[in-house]
C-alpha cells in the first residue's frame, strides 16, 4: 500500500517535523490554508480531498467523488 508523508521545516529545511501519512494515496497537490492552519491534500486516483491540522491531526475526508476528465 503506498504512502505519501508530508513534513513541515523552516526555511533553511531544517527541524523537520512528520505532519501525517496519507495511506493508499497518490498525492496530485497540496495547498495550505494559514487562517485556519490546516493543509489540504488532492488524490487524482482517488478523486479525495483530505486535510489536517499543522500537527498531523484531525484528519478527515473534505470531498470525494467520481469526477470525469474534460479531455479525452
């Protein structure tokens, strides 16, 4: 079963720190949201959005669906 990890750094890419696992994911994008602080993960093989908090937790399903690409 594939994983993808996300971890967080500072700037110089160092303290780095696990933020979570996505099991069974193929991740196609990622996109934080700093008022909230939660991070967003896309699954193109799936078709999920999942998200978490900063520190890993919290981590639920935002939308999935069966979505049909525009091109052919």
């Amino acid at each position: 079963m594939p994983t993808s990890d996300v971890f967080h750094t500072d700037l110089a890419g160092r303290n780095r720190k696990h933020l979570g696992s996505f099991r069974s994911m193929n991740v196609s994008g990622l996109t934080l949201d700093m008022v909230r602080r939660r991070l967003y993960v896309s699954d193109q093989h799936k078709h999920t959005i999942e998200c978490t908090n900063y520190e890993g937790k919290d981590k639920y399903t935002v939308a999935s669906a069966e979505v049909r690409s525009a091109i052919s």
